[in-house]
C-alpha cells in the first residue's frame, strides 16, 4: 500500500488520512467512502486494498489491465512485486525457523 499512496498519491491528503505508516495500517472502507476520486484513482486504491486485505477487497484483474493507463499500471506493478517479495521472505523466514 505505502508504495503506491507514495507513487501514485504522494501529495492526496483525501488518501494520507487514512494512513498510520508508523503502525503499519490503513483504513481502507473510510477512503474509500471520499467519492471524489476519479475511476482510476479509485481503481488503484481499491487495489491497493486488496494486496493489503486480500479477503475483504477482491480486484478483478482483467478490470485493472483494461482501465488503468500506462503509468498507474507501471505503480500497480511495482506494488505487486514489491508485496510478493515480501510473502516470499515470509514464508523463507518462517521455512527456516529451526
């Protein structure tokens, strides 16, 4: 999530409200209830959700690939590596644990 609000929402004090960086949480279904953001800002928002909370915020993909432009594709992406990078040093660490 810190990802994208950084990339694609770095100044959008409609997403950083609802960020705590420090304790590492989001409050997704209050940001997501501003309904001044445009579809596509929406659209990475509600994907940002779903790599946080994947249960409670499904994302079609098929939809993203067809809405999102070149440059929000290009932060989803990188926002996509960066979250499966961090499950595969999860799952590595806990392998691990002796």
């Amino acid at each position: 999530m810190l990802l994208i609000a950084e990339e694609a929402f770095p100044f959008d004090l409609r997403v950083w409200k609802h960020v705590d960086a420090r304790r590492q949480e989001v409050d997704f279904d209050q940001m997501l209830s501003e309904t001044t953001f445009s579809s596509q800002e929406r659209l990475m928002l509600e994907i940002a959700a779903s790599l946080w909370s994947s249960s409670t915020h499904p994302t079609i993909l098929g939809v993203v690939a067809e809405r999102l432009g070149d440059d929000w594709l290009e932060v989803l992406l990188r926002a996509l590596a960066a979250s499966r990078s961090a499950r595969v040093r999860a799952r590595s660490a806990i392998g691990s644990v002796p």
